[in-house]
C-alpha cells in the first residue's frame, strides 16, 4: 500500500476530491509528508468549489498531519510583527489575536 501511495505522489492530480482520498490514504499508512502535499491541494479545491463540509474533514486531516512536520522553532509571520500574538477579548472568551 505504501508503494502505491508513493507511486501516486509522483502523478499530479487537480480534483480536490481524489487528492483529499489519496491524503487519507498517505496518511493511514503512515507517510504524513505526502498526506500533507495531497491534503494541500484537496483543501484548496475544496474552498474553491464551496464543499464545506468536506472542506471542514480536510483541513482538520491536514493540520493532524502536518502537525509532526512543523518546524517548531521557526517563527512565525505574525511573531515577527511589531506587537506579535496578544489576547484580545471577544465577549465571555480570550481568543489569540494578531496585531
């Protein structure tokens, strides 16, 4: 399954709900590298079609993947802005806001 997966990697595909297959599939079998690449494009064509609901399964597989990627030493955009991250009070919650 995972040659397969890999194999499917190598081949460009543009339909968001076939990409969104294949990013579950990189992901069961453990290859979150290539669970994020396929995920990426079924996110952004899932937005780009209005399908939320199958917006809202992508993206939440796609952060769970990219999650053990992450570079958690690099800054991010917003911290390198003059204020960065603070919290800004929104009714009864705090919530983090950028500046």
């Amino acid at each position: 399954m995972v040659e397969l997966v890999e194999r499917a990697g190598r081949t460009a595909v543009h339909d968001p709900e076939s990409a969104f297959l294949l990013g579950i599939a990189a992901a069961q079998v453990g290859s979150p590298d290539l669970a994020v690449r396929w995920l990426a494009v079924a996110v952004n064509g899932l937005r780009h079609e209005g399908r939320l609901g199958s917006l809202a399964r992508a993206a939440f597989v796609y952060g769970f993947n990219a999650l053990p990627l992450a570079d958690w030493k690099a800054p991010s955009p917003q911290q390198r802005k003059p204020g960065g991250w603070r919290l800004k009070p929104a009714s009864h919650f705090m919530m983090p806001a950028a500046d």
